[in-house]
C-alpha cells in the first residue's frame, strides 16, 4: 500500500499540436516540499494546473488522500495556488483579499475577518489590513497572496514560479519566509520554479521534467551530483560533461579513453559494458596547477584560459580544452593568487572519485 497523500499516475495532456505531459508518475508524501523543475515548455506548469484542476487530463489519473480527483473541479478540491503574476484583486484592500476564498465557501463574516486578521498578523501585515494593494511593496503583496492560500488551511499548497517578480534581496526573504511556513504548518508544497537555487533551498525533492517527462527525481544533493542522464548533468549547471570509449576495468572502476586522454572513472553510478559512456566532472570538484610544473597526474586535460565570470564570492573560469569548454568554480579567495590572463594554460585535475558516470543508453 502506497503512503504518498498525491500520486500521478500515468498523467497524460494534450494539446491541440502539443504533447504537454506525457503519461509521468509521481508520488508525494504528504508534508513534503517538491520543487518541479525544467527548462520553458517542459510540462511543469501544466501538471501543476492539472492538480489544481484547472485543466482535465486526457489520460491518467491524480489521487490526493487516496481520493481520485477525476471531474472534480477547481473550487472543490482544496488546492490553493499561489500565482506568478499573484492574481490579487486590485478593488479589494489587503484583508478583504485575504478573505475572499472564506466568502466563496459562505463562512460567516465575523469568523472570516478573524481567520484573515490571524494569518496577516502571522505573516507581519496586520498593520496593513486595510490598505489598497497598490499601496503594498512586492513582497508584502507576495505575503497576501500567500495569507489567502493559506487562510482555508488547505493539506496542500501549490506554488507557481511565486517568487519570479521580486529582486535578489526579497526572494531570499521570501524563501525563508516560505521554508519557515512549510517547517510550521507541515503541509505539502509543489512549487514550480527555473530557479535552481530556490529548489536547492527549499525543496525536499527536486522533479527535474524535460519535453513533458520526468528525467529525475532525487534530493537536492543527489540530482546535482550524481545526474541521470546527460541531460539533468547539463541543466544543473556548472557540470563538465567528458566522453570517451570503455577501455577497460580495474576493480570497480572504469578506464576510459577518448580526445581528451585517458581516465578513471568510479562505475558505482551504473553498471558497464563496452562502447561510448560518459562521466561528468562538477565545475567546483576542480583543482587548477601551473601546466609548465604539473607532473601529469591522472585524471587531468589542459587548456586555456577564456574568460572568468564574477558571480560576488565565487568566480567561474571558462577553459578550452581541445575545443571543448570546461569551466571550473572557486571562491574568490582560492584564485587570487593564480594570474588567469586569457590564453594562459593551466592543467585541470580531479579526483577518481568525484567524477560520475552517466548511464548507458539503453
């Protein structure tokens, strides 16, 4: 018997023209943050509408509590969404938005003004019930619009790309303020973003989708060091993806040769034959030497420096090795001594077992 509060089963949708999600499966336990993730047009969007069910799938099936949520509509379901764009009603004030989902479900007034005023003094607007929305900052109007989510004390909230609009600063505040949220209220939360650092802050599991498919599923730390596929390695970012031909084993390890030279590579990723595989090597597992005194330690390329990308403490070093790009990740304290001049040639190296093997293709 499955203990997920959400499962997906074989959940299909189509468009006129458009496969948008095609047949995936999911479960979710209930209390947990799941982050779906992916690159525009991936499906994430749409499979978070189909729980909300604001669309119909036209295949498949989704359970929240073991109940089948096949024609129920929207307003039934009790799967409150928090909005990119906020969707706040610009002639109501700041309380009386809040308790707009209480008046659609005939709670008294009394009753609904005091659930609202508890969640806005919860959320640090109580001073503020009575303003206009135009009169709010971003992230107080985000704090209303999570208040109105919230104030029906839903068992799950979903979120869609909620903190996309606000700068640097508030999206930071407001991941803390959300993690703290989900921390108190033990509710389960789906939240869609692009932002890989919001996943990695809030989220318990990470949905990684791709042209309506799941590629992976995994915590945080697992999706970004041990990817998938070549796909997952490449979308997570700051990950050097090197190809060559099985040469041999020793031990549990695998030998492999290819243009960039000859490598040994763990194989606790996944079992292999002969033929093309490829490893992935994060930018940050990376260490840099003088290629004028390096003894030509295993595991290593040589190329040229291109250019350094500031991104505050940390610097990426995009490299040339043979045509390829290679970029390395250091904190600014770590390269200070180092002269990157574009064209200065540096050996590259890492450790056997910091690189990870993708799997072979089926």
């Amino acid at each position: 018997m499955s203990d997920a509060f959400v499962t997906l089963d074989h959940l299909d949708k189509r468009y006129a023209g458009h496969h948008a999600v095609k047949g995936i499966n999911l479960d979710i336990k209930s209390g947990e943050f799941i982050a779906l993730m992916g690159p525009s047009g991936c499906g994430k969007s749409t499979t978070l509408r189909l729980l909300a069910g604001l669309d119909e799938p036209t295949g498949g099936d989704i359970r929240i509590g073991g109940r089948s949520m096949s024609g129920i509509p929207a307003f039934q379901r009790d799967t409150p969404m928090v909005w990119q764009s906020l969707a706040l009603f610009p002639f109501l004030s700041v309380v009386e938005n809040v308790e707009f989902p209480l008046r659609m479900k005939k709670i008294g007034k009394i009753e609904r003004r005091k659930r609202a005023m508890e969640w806005l003094e919860r959320l640090g607007l109580g001073t503020m019930a009575e303003r206009g929305i135009s009169q709010l900052s971003g992230g107080q109007r985000q704090r209303v619009a999570i208040a109105r989510s919230l104030v029906t004390q839903p068992s799950i909230l979903l979120l869609d790309e909620p903190l996309s609009a606000l700068d640097a600063h508030l999206r930071v505040r407001m991941q803390t303020e959300l993690s703290r949220l989900h921390k108190e209220l033990g509710i389960t939360f789906v939240y869609v973003t692009h932002a890989q650092s919001e996943a990695f802050a809030l989220a318990d599991r990470i949905v990684l989708m791709n042209d309506g498919t799941i590629q992976q599923t995994g915590r945080p730390q697992d999706v970004y060091r041990e990817p998938a596929n070549a796909f997952v390695a490449e979308f997570m970012g700051m990950n050097n993806i090197v190809s060559g031909n099985v040469a041999g084993h020793e031990g549990t390890d695998v030998r492999i040769d290819g243009p960039l030279g000859r490598f040994t590579v763990p194989a606790k990723s996944s079992p292999t034959s002969e033929g093309k595989v490829s490893f992935v090597i994060a930018a940050d597992r990376v260490t840099l030497s003088d290629a004028a005194k390096d003894g030509g330690a295993a595991n290593r390329v040589t190329g040229n420096v291109i250019g350094i990308e500031f991104v505050g403490s940390t610097q990426t070093i995009f490299f040339d090795v043979d045509g390829q790009e290679f970029r390395v990740q250091k904190q600014q304290h770590e390269i200070d001594a180092l002269d990157l001049t574009p064209g200065r040639r540096f050996d590259l190296n890492w450790q056997p077992q910091h690189a990870w093997l993708l799997p072979q293709a089926a």
